[in-house]
C-alpha cells in the first residue's frame, strides 16, 4: 500500500447549508439534440465515454430527450450545466455522474421510467459542460471540493423547484450522493446506488496500489508513467498541472490504461481510455484532484455518519467480483444504515451485468410509486 499521503486540509464532516436563494440560469433552451453516448463539450473537444450502467447493458426504457437546459451560475466563476428529461409532473430523481470529472451520460437515465420521473442530469464542476473546463490548467481547482459539489446539486434543487428528490449515482456518484443526503436528509426520498463508493483513502490505495498485485505489468507501466513516485496519485496530480499539454496528454492517458487495466477482467473494452481530447484530461485532472486529496473528507465519515440516513430507503447493487471496488464497502454501508437493502450481485464487477440492471430497474418502478 503507498505511504501517508501528505498533510491537506481536511473537511471534518458535510457541513449543513443554508436554504439558498435560487439562482437564475445563464441560459435556457427547451433542447439541444446530442448523439447517444456521446457528451459534447461547448469549448473543449473529446467525447466522454459511455456510461457503464446504461449503453453497454441493456435497458427498457430509451433515453429520453432532454425537455429543459441550462447553465446555472453556482459562483467562485462556475456555470454548471443541467438538463431534465421525463414527465415534468413526474417524481424528481436526481442522477450523479461518477468519475469524478466524467460528465453525465446521455444514457444514464434508460432504467427510468420517463413517464413516471423527472430525471434531472447535472455536470459536476469543470467537466462535461459545465464550464470552466478543467482541461484547461488555468482552471481552479481550489473550489471544486466535495462540499462545493454538494452545494451546487442543493443550488440546484432550489432553482428547479424540487422539494425532496430520488438519488442514483454509482461509483463516485454515489460518494457525493451519501455525502449530499447526510448533509440535507430531508431533500431525499429514496436511494438507488450501483457499485458503491465512498472513496475513503483506504479505498483510492486499493485501486491504484492494492490492485497491482492481481495486474501487475500494467501496475509497473503506471508506475513508470509516475516517474516510481511514492505517491503515485499525488505525482500522477502535479503531472496533470503541467504547462505542457503533451505533459498531460500522456500522463492521462497512462492513467486511464490502468483504470482500464482493473476493468479488463469484465470485458467491457476500454471505457476510460475511450474518452478523448480534452474530455480525458479533465477527467483525469479532477479524479487525481480529488483522490491525492481523500476526495476532501474525513477518513470514513460517510460510513461513520450512515445514521443521519435513518428512514431514507436505499438500495445498494455491488458485483462480488468488483476489482476497482471490492465489496465490503457496500457491506459496510448497508451495516451502518438500517434502511438499505444490499444485493451483492455474483459474477458482476464494477461496471454491472445483466442482474445488477434488473435490481437497478426493479428498485425505480418500485420507488415510483412511493
């Protein structure tokens, strides 16, 4: 396991915040038409991969499209980008991409039932259209943290004029959805997590130390690309602040062939050496971001803190076989929150199969009619 990463400010908890007012939108458009699978960034070129839980796996319902849009000024100078899709009417749902620095995906929303929910998509801070681009090194980081994320999805239920609303995010994605609902319990009607995540330090070791063992010619090229650093992901997050765009270009994309090195058992292709351009360096930008920083969180406060949960239902679908996140965190979690339910899916990994879809799907018609 690598060394102690060095000393960072730390946010002790989720702090609660305040009843903001809403904020107007930049801008607003009933549509804009975007190929399946496909984000396209407004000022940056790539595309970002397709979503693990919706394109490759099939799904009942087509993704819809969008009916709403917008750029919503969250401040420290950032606009992010928000669509709606489904029955205006329906139950609000929010979907929260993982990655971090991924964007939504078109596809995400396919196990909703459009007739029945209002599928809210948003692009976190500096990535997908959210601007600015964090592909772009003169782009903040400082104020694209975990509390910041949550206080823009809050932002954003005031100015769409959601009382409570479903979450679904897996991944990362559902790090920042344990890490809003514990922040604002009452905002929240349900849970729906694939492939949990809590991105504790011990975690981020797993995956990019741990994990070696099992891949380790891919392990060593990760680490060459690192210069053998100690601490590969706080090397791996000065690379991508290089002046250099070839710097950068090749650092992330030494980074995705080993995230898609841990993938590789599942055979799904390569998912995240599939984003492209300046997708792929803000994804990797961000992710390095967050995870040389322990995604700016106390060590196990959101497994710690799974109480404020408490009457929230929830349910957790994890694959036994989950390299990039064994399984014990979703047990953990389920053992910490009374109202999960826990569907540890045998022969799945991270990114799914076909019975994970199932659960995935049975657990939003059933949250549908609630």
């Amino acid at each position: 396991m690598r060394p102690e990463t060095p000393e960072t400010p730390e946010i002790p908890e989720i702090p609660e915040i305040p009843e903001i007012p809403e904020t107007p939108a930049v801008s607003e458009t009933p549509e804009f038409p975007e190929p399946a699978g496909t984000v396209v960034v407004p000022g940056a070129s790539g595309t970002a991969a397709p979503s693990p839980y919706g394109s490759a796996r099939p799904a009942p319902y087509a993704s819809p499209a969008p009916y709403a849009s917008g750029l919503l000024d969250v401040g420290d100078g950032n606009l992010v980008h928000h669509q709606v899709h489904g029955n205006p009417r329906g139950k609000p749902a929010l979907v929260v991409h993982g990655g971090p620095g991924s964007g939504y995906s078109p596809t995400a929303p396919r196990s909703f039932d459009p007739e029945k929910y209002r599928i809210v998509q948003f692009d976190q801070r500096g990535c997908g259209r959210s601007l600015p681009h964090a592909s772009d090194p003169a782009t903040d980081l400082s104020v694209n943290t975990t509390a910041h994320l949550v206080a823009d999805m809050e932002r954003l239920r005031v100015h769409l004029g959601v009382d409570r609303w479903l979450l679904y995010g897996g991944s990362w994605g559902s790090t920042l959805v344990l890490a809003y609902a514990q922040a604002h319990p009452e905002r929240v009607s349900e849970i729906v997590i694939p492939s949990v995540t809590t991105t504790r330090r011990s975690e981020t070791a797993w995956l990019y130390e741990g994990a070696g063992r099992f891949f380790p010619e891919a392990h060593e090229r990760f680490r060459a690309g690192a210069g053998h650093a100690e601490d590969l992901v706080g090397a791996y997050a000065a690379l991508m602040n290089h002046p250099d765009r070839a710097v950068r270009e090749k650092a992330a994309a030494d980074w995705c062939a080993w995230e898609d090195a841990v993938l590789s058992t599942e055979g799904m292709g390569t998912p995240y050496s599939d984003r492209v351009d300046d997708a792929r360096l803000a994804f990797v930008r961000i992710c390095s971001h967050y995870f040389a920083h322990g995604a700016f969180l106390e060590e196990g406060a959101l497994i710690r803190d799974a109480h404020r949960l408490a009457g929230i239902p929830g349910v957790l679908v994890h694959g036994r076989r989950d390299m990039a996140g064994p399984p014990v965190t979703a047990w953990e979690l389920a053992r910490a929150w009374p109202d999960a339910e826990l569907h540890v899916v045998e022969g799945a990994g991270h990114l799914g199969g076909e019975e994970t879809r199932r659960l995935i799907t049975d657990a939003l018609a059933r949250f549908a009619e609630r």
